[in-house]
C-alpha cells in the first residue's frame, strides 16, 4: 500500500458509500492485488475480516465424485482459487456461490445486506467455469458480491469482464520498490541499505515487490552487512530451470529427454507452476541457441502452454515441448554439419 496512493483513495471512496458492485483485479504477479482486495474488505466489514478460519469443502461432481477444496473465509467473506481443483472448477464455483449466497452473515452490525466471494487465479479457470460464473453472479448479485482477481484480464471471458468493474494494479516502478526496502530495512533496524543493491534487487525481482522482499530476506541471511557489490542470488528454481535449458542445448537425445522429464516432475512437485516452467524455460532456451530458432522456440512453448491449460497433466505438455525443441535444434546443428 506504499505506492498508487491515488487509486487506493478512490477504492476507499467506493467501499465508504455502503456497498460497491463486482469488482476484477488485475496486474502482474507481486503488484499488490490481494492487499487491496482485503484492505476494501476491511474498510467494508472491519476488522472482523482478518479473523480467518480454513476449511476443506466438499463438493460434489460427476459421477457423484466427491470434490475437496481449501477455503479461507471469515463472517464476511471466502477466499478460495477454483483452479485448484482442474477441470471440476465449475462445479465449486456454482456450488460454493449458491451455498454463500443462501446462507445470511453471522453478524449484522455492520449492516451490510451481502457476503463478498474473493476468487483468485480467474485466469486459470475453464471456460465452461467462467461462462457458469456469469449466470450465477447476475442470479446471486442482491445478496452476494465477487471480487475476481487475476494476473491477465485477456484469459477471461468478455461477458465476465463486462460484468465487473475493472480495477488495474500496475507493477511498481523500480523507484518504488527501492523505496519500499528502504523502508522495511529501516524499520528492520539494518544498518544500511545501499540504493545500487536495493536498485539491483527490485531490476532482478522485475518489479515485483514480493520477490523483492523475498530476495531481500535472503540476502539479509547471507550476505549482511551490505554493500553496493553484493550478490543478488536467485531463486533455486530458476537456477534449476538454468541448468535444465543448459542440459537440453548440450544434448539432444532419448536419454536425455529421459532425464529432462525427472528434473520437470521435481519442479511441479515443488509447486513450480507449469506457466511459471515454460516461461522461464523458453526464455533461457533462447540465450544459448541460434537467432534464427527463437521464433519457433516461443511459437512451440505457447502453444504447449495453451494445450497444457485445456489438459490436466502438465508434464505431459511440458515433455512434448522439449522433445520438440530438441528436434528443432538437432536438425538445425545437422544442416551446419556441427552435430558430433
């Protein structure tokens, strides 16, 4: 909340009139989203809203399958990422909803008519989910609100997006974020905090503010007291996506396919999201290959990424796109005559 002071000004006008309409937040990983989602909440509701309790629900699906889900709620409000559970989401989302929305608010003293639904991650919904989400928000809308949060608007479906009003959390600046360790090591009682290093955390951080706080928690452990040369270390996860696009770029063969597929199961067992692996793999498979294959290096990790949210097991989506980067590359080095 130490940046776009404006924008929190004008949510705060909203919320203080009693009551605000469906509401999508969106912007870039690390901006600052889910902060204003429950600074709104408390502005709403009051304090009550930080008094959260986690449940598993149950659902029910096809087939009378039943369907687990984690929840985070208060007498106010629930939290809760539909995605989780694949393609079922459609059956949380209308279930979970028409439970909510039938149901009346423990407390009344703050005289609000409605309970507020969080859903994050809309982007990584189905669409038959988001196409029931519509239908059930226009049925439910006097006595429930939806708080849509999402990376990237463009993954939601255009009556969903009509149906709410669009609240765009912009990345901060490198300024600001620096701005922002300033403040939290002054407040952390560290000595100094030089502006080159805080500078060199929130440009490797890419403007997010959480990794930046993260890298910056862990240079406090290995690094302290700083300087204007120390090290800003990675995350173990893209140094291990690192060497996975070395690996692919040194050797292309069965065997080593073989071995690609272990190191990509350690990743998504490590919670490493299957978005998260192709962005990053592309991106480092680029620097060590020829100019002339990168357009087909980015074409194949899209549609491999595409194909991989229709399905419901990553890694098969995740080998095909290093077997076919691996034939691209192998045949490009045979018609230069460099393959040994």
């Amino acid at each position: 909340m130490d940046y776009h002071h404006a924008q929190a000004e004008q949510l705060r006008s909203m919320v203080q009139a009693g009551d605000f309409p469906h509401i999508m937040v969106y912007g870039p990983p690390g901006s600052g989203k889910k902060t204003r989602v429950m600074a709104m909440l408390r502005e709403t509701f009051g304090n009550g809203v930080e008094k959260l309790r986690s449940e598993m629900r149950e659902f029910k699906g096809s087939s009378d399958k039943k369907i687990e889900l984690m929840t985070i709620s208060s007498n106010y409000h629930v939290e809760l990422n539909p995605s989780d559970v694949g393609f079922q989401d459609r059956v949380v989302v209308m279930g979970l909803i028409k439970e909510i929305a039938q149901s009346q608010t423990i407390e009344t003293s703050k005289g609000k008519p409605f309970k507020v639904v969080v859903l994050t991650e809309v982007d990584n919904m189905s669409r038959d989910a988001q196409a029931a989400l519509r239908r059930t928000m226009e049925k439910y809308q006097a006595n429930c609100r939806l708080v849509l949060v999402c990376n990237n608007a463009c993954k939601v479906i255009e009556p969903l997006r009509s149906r709410c009003l669009g609240v765009r959390v912009a990345a901060p600046s490198n300024e600001e974020v620096v701005a922002v360790l300033q403040g939290i090591a002054t407040k952390e009682g560290l000595s100094q905090l030089p502006d080159a290093f805080a500078l060199r955390l929130a440009q490797q951080s890419q403007r997010n503010l959480r990794r930046a706080i993260l890298s910056l928690e862990a240079c406090k452990a290995q690094h302290y007291p700083f300087s204007e040369d120390t090290p800003v270390s990675l995350a173990d996860w893209e140094i291990f996506i690192q060497q996975l696009a070395a690996g692919i770029a040194e050797e292309q063969s069965t065997k080593r396919l073989h071995l690609v597929r272990g190191k990509l199961f350690e990743l998504l067992a490590n919670c490493i999201p299957a978005a998260i692996i192709f962005e990053m793999l592309s991106v480092n498979l680029m620097k060590k290959m020829d100019n002339t294959l990168k357009h087909e290096i980015a074409h194949w990790a899209a549609h491999y990424e595409h194909q991989s949210r229709l399905g419901t097991k990553p890694i098969f989506h995740l080998e095909a796109f290093v077997a076919k980067v691996m034939k691209i590359y192998k045949t490009f080095l045979l018609s230069l005559g460099m393959d040994m």
